[in-house]
C-alpha cells in the first residue's frame, strides 16, 4: 500500500512562515506530511514546479440565492465560478435567498441546497433583522457560523434593515453563544440628509449613484455598531469596507478592547470612480466605488496589515436588474466570485508578502469564523484544500465566466496570474464534486 494518495512534487508552497520550494503529501482528504524531497510513495504524483501551492480560500461573503433566486445564480453555478478562483469553501449570506435565512425552515431549505448542488464545502450566515430576532437561539444552535445585519434598506423586502435597538437586541444573543455579527454599515440617516442637500436626480447616472452615498454614510454606521458591540461585547466583523478612514476608526476601537475585524473586497482595491463609470451597471455596488486617493489609501492600510481578511461579496442579479435608464433602480451587487482573487496577486504582490495574501484570503476568515480546525492553512493535518497558481497572462473574456449571468466588472481586464487547478479535500474540484456543511469548530 502507498503512503500517500497523491505528492505533489517542488511547489512554491505558501506556509504561515512564508514560500517554500517543497514536496506536498496528501493521504485521503488532508494533507499528511509536507517537506524538502519527501520521501514515501504514491499513488499519484504531480510535477508542481513553477507553480504556487496556496491554501484554498474561504469566501466568508457570498450570495448564491438559492433557494428561491436561483435564477440568480445558485450553488453549482456559484461554487463553480468561486473554484475557478482560488476558493474551496464559503459563507454564504442569508439577504437573497427567498425566503432569507431568518428562522430554523428557511436555513435548513438552504442547507439542503448547498449540499445537494454546492461543489465545495460551506457554512451558512443567519440573518438580524427584526423578524428574526425570536430565532436567532435557535439559528445559533442549528450551525450558523454567525449572524449578518444590514444597517440600511437591503434592497429586498423580506430583508429588513437594522436599526441600532435591533442590532443591539441581535448582539446580545450573539454574544451568548460566542458568534461573530457581520454588518453592512451605512447609515441611511446619513444618506438622506446628504440625499436632501444634494438631490439625486432621476434617472440617475453611475456618477449620481457613486455621489450619493458618501463615506461619511459608512463611517457613521461603524461608530454606531462599534458602540453597541462595547456594550453588548459581541465579537463585531465590518464588511465591505471601502475607505482607510474607516479601517482607521476599527483598529482605534480594536486598541480600546473591541473584538472587531475589517473586511474589504477585490472591487474596493481594482476600481475606482473612473473605472466605474466607464463599465457602467456591472459595477454598481453599495457602499459605491470610490475616489483614485481612497483607493489607493485602502491598498496603505493594507500593506501597513491593518485589514483583516478580503472576501468577494459576489452578489449577482440577472442582466434585466442591471439594464434600464435609471442607475438608482437597478441591482447594486458585484458579481465577481471567479476573477477577484487572481487580478488581485499581481497589485498585491508589490504590496505585501504570499503569506500575508494567504492570511487575508484563508487563514484569517477560517479563525475568525471558527473554521480553522479544518481549513485556512497548508499544515499537516488539515484538509487538503489548495489552489495553484501560475503567472501566466490573459485577457478575461465573457465566454470564461462560469457563473449563471455572463455580468462581471472585469470583463476586459488583465490578470498576469491563474489559477491552473482547485482542489477540495485532496481531490482535484470537478462537477462530481460534492460540497459538505460545515459547523464552527466547537458548536
């Protein structure tokens, strides 16, 4: 009998101490021994050279809308594009499904989707708002990995917005079983008052869309989550973070004893004002893309380590909520699962270290949402989840999406890197693939 199923043989192999020309044992489904010139036979051995071996990324901000939109999008379509990419598990967000995660049947529907069509593993996010207030115990209790509040209209009735008392309401149960609370913060105070000085005109343009919500909208709600995670002590996790101003206020309220961590996304760091305008509805996002500075600002306090973890925040519509004449009524979600990630390295590389980019992709999100008992890392005794990636260039092209729409904001862009294959628990991810359900370690 053969020692390991499968060597991989003289990978660039990005470790928590950072890249190493090393030989990668894998028995079953992790990884069994790594090394210079392993020794041992196999069953199956692959000639890594030239390539970078990176631990599979955990996407801890995804909508696959399934059940209920899954012409939307859906878990196969989703997790496929997403393996195209780098990743290997997810969290999926509870807003798009219909019905939304916010009671026991709507996640155990959801459940039974993700693991009937999801190609890679998965962990599922309840939603806070006011409706599921009664049920977030029990939510808690079934396996969510933690719960997500929208401090503004979510764009979808059945998801409604968070005010402070809710959001606050929702924390204290949080806090009770030790689960994080994600929040999109901007303050839709904030927004209408800057509505009411400068009004919006309609139809609007993708500019009036970008200068309608200001960063103030986004500073604002921070503070006021930040309050309520000081007083109810639940661990606080900020997405879709699009300014260094903010990272500048969560690392202030970090050093006062706040559990609090930051989250942006690839479109935050790849497009700009600029850029958004000229690609149109496909880069609608909310918060907005911002300015060239704050841009450029958000890649300072990056490099400085001072964001915690980047996940795609995919949320994609069908092409007829991105078309029409008025910018302000059309679906506000990037869809960029596939393409983020590997347009990322390149930038990202003259910024920062692999390792660093393996712990804001991986690593981070694993720990943060209690997942890396199993994923987040290449060690010994973990599953075997991986990328490999080459620097090789190309051009992305409508007919390379794999998600259900062919909408992306990248469409054009060039990636000087590629992710050559994906593996799942020691296999190579493929439309055999099966996803499991994953339960924060320890619940």
């Amino acid at each position: 009998m053969s020692e390991f199923d499968t060597i991989l043989r003289q990978a660039s192999v990005v470790t928590d101490d950072g890249v190493r020309t090393l030989d990668v044992g894998i028995s079953g489904e992790i990884f069994a021994e790594i090394a210079e010139n392993l020794a041992g036979s196999c069953e199956l051995e692959i000639d890594a050279t030239g390539k970078v071996l990176f631990p599979g990324l955990v996407d801890a901000n995804v909508r696959f809308n399934e059940p209920g939109r899954t012409e939307w999008e859906g878990f196969a379509t989703g997790s496929a594009a997403l393996a195209a990419g780098g990743g290997t598990s997810f969290i999926d967000m509870p807003v798009n499904s219909s019905p939304p995660v916010l009671d026991l049947a709507s996640f155990a529907a959801k459940r039974r989707a993700g693991e009937a069509h999801s190609r890679l593993d998965f962990a599922l996010w309840g939603g806070l708002t006011p409706d599921s207030l009664p049920h977030l115990a029990n939510l808690a209790r079934a396996g969510v990995t933690g719960f997500k509040a929208i401090l503004c209209p979510s764009g979808l009735d059945d998801f409604s917005a968070a005010n402070e008392g809710t959001l606050r309401k929702g924390m204290h149960v949080a806090a009770e079983f030790h689960l994080p609370v994600a929040v999109h913060a901007e303050s839709q105070a904030v927004i209408a008052a800057h509505q009411r000085e400068f009004p919006v005109p309609r139809p609007g343009t993708m500019a009036d869309w970008l200068a309608s919500r200001p960063v103030a909208a986004e500073i604002a709600a921070i503070e006021m989550a930040l309050a309520c995670a000081r007083d109810t002590g639940c661990a606080l996790h900020v997405i879709h973070v699009s300014a260094p101003e903010s990272i500048d206020l969560i690392h202030a309220a970090r050093r006062e004893g706040i559990n609090v961590t930051a989250e942006t996304s690839p479109h935050y760091l790849l497009l700009d004002r600029a850029a958004a305008e000229g690609i149109g509805p496909a880069a609608k996002c909310a918060p907005p893309l911002r300015c060239t500075g704050t841009l450029d600002g958000l890649w300072r306090v990056l490099a400085a380590g001072e964001i915690d973890s980047i996940s795609s925040a995919h949320s994609p519509a069908p092409p007829e909520l991105k078309d029409g004449g008025d910018i302000f009524s059309m679906w506000a979600g990037i869809a960029g699962c596939q393409h983020g990630f590997p347009l990322l390295v390149e930038r990202a590389l003259q910024e920062t270290t692999w390792q660093r980019l393996a712990a804001l992709f991986s690593t981070n999100p694993a720990r943060r949402f209690r997942l890396d008992g199993r994923k987040g890392r290449i060690a010994p005794g973990l599953d075997a989840d991986f990328c490999l990636l080459v620097p090789e260039e190309s051009t992305i092209d409508a007919g390379d999406l794999l998600t259900r729409h062919s909408l992306s904001p990248y469409l054009g862009m060039r990636s000087a890197w590629q992710v050559a294959a994906t593996w799942l628990r020691g296999h190579p991810v493929s439309p055999a693939t099966h996803g499991r359900f994953l339960l924060p370690d320890d619940s």
